[in-house]
C-alpha cells in the first residue's frame, strides 16, 4: 500500500511538472517577439517634376519614423513642399514647410539611431545639432537622402528608408524642385 502511495504522488508530480511546462511553451509562444506581427512595411512614392522616387520604409528598424513619415504624407502635408537643400555628391533636403530649414510640424521624434549606413540612396532624418539637440531628436517632417555615401554620418542620424526606384531622378533634384505628391502603400 506505501508502495502505491507513493507512484501516485510520483504520476501527480510528474503530472504537475508536465503542466507547467505546456503553460510555459504556451506563454513563450503567445508573447515571443517572434511571434507578433512584423511592422508594416510601406514603399513611399514621392512625385516631382523630375520624376518619381520610391522609397522603402524600414518600420522594423525606425517604428515611430516611419509611422510618423506614414501619417504626415497620408495627411498631404508633405504635397507642394520642395527640397530646399540639394548639396552636390552629398544629400538633397525637403519636408520644411518654410522651405529653409527651420520649419516642421510644430514637434521632433525620439531618435532611432541604427546600425545601419548612409550609402547612396539612405533617407534619414534631418535634425538640429548636438549643442542643441544632445538626444538627437529628429525633425518632425525633414528628411534627406544620400546622394553619395556618407559614412561620417552614420550612427548619428535615424535612418527609415532606401530609394529603390528613382535615383536617377534623386540625381536631377535641385534647390526648390517641388514634391508634388507623397503616397504610401503597403508592401
């Protein structure tokens, strides 16, 4: 009769620790960041004169950049500014709604700051210097693409995006060109 009792308790612990580890799984699977969604991923289209220029938005890299760049440009508030900066070999500069780099939404956006690099093509935030910005907090609305790499720039600046069609027209941007329309889809 002992020798009974104490099979049933072993079956009862083996079949507790069993449970526990079916709970365990269950809740690893359930809250796993393997197993949320992957962020959206949006291609931007930004139409000018020159041209169109399609950008890949890297919402797993820079979630709140992009949501951000998202909103402004379904909100039409990027439509019929200009790049109000174009630096030869360097980057072309737009989404100021004063046109001279000052302007914005009226708010800056935490930083993102990856590991990845300015090569031809990047689209990174603009944002004010380290005397006054030591967070490096983006610009609400400017942005700048590479026209070159920049390599010094890397790791300083929120990096959410990569032209993937257009650069030729990127190339022919010059100062006050203007963004007709900005349009995103879903990838």
């Amino acid at each position: 009769m002992g020798a009974n009792r104490n099979d049933n308790r072993r079956w009862w612990w083996l079949a507790a620790v069993l449970a526990l580890a079916l709970i365990a799984a269950g809740l690893l699977v359930v809250w796993h960041p393997w197993s949320r969604p992957a962020p959206a991923r949006y291609l931007a289209t930004i139409e000018t004169d020159k041209g169109s220029i399609v950008i890949e938005l890297y919402g797993d890299i820079a979630p709140k950049t992009v949501e951000n760049f998202v909103k402004l440009a379904r909100q039409g508030f990027y439509d019929g500014l200009t790049f109000h900066r174009v630096v030869p070999g360097f980057v072309i500069q737009g989404g100021d709604p004063k046109g001279d780099g000052t302007g914005g939404p009226g708010y800056t956006i935490e930083a993102e700051i990856s590991s990845l690099s300015h090569i031809t093509g990047t689209v990174a935030m603009a944002r004010r210097p380290d005397e006054v910005n030591p967070e490096r907090r983006s610009s609400g609305s400017q942005f700048y693409i590479c026209l070159a790499p920049q390599p010094h720039l890397d790791g300083q600046y929120t990096i959410f995006g990569q032209v993937v069609e257009g650069m030729d027209t990127v190339l022919r941007i010059t100062p006050g060109d203007v963004m007709r329309r900005v349009t995103i889809r879903e990838k």
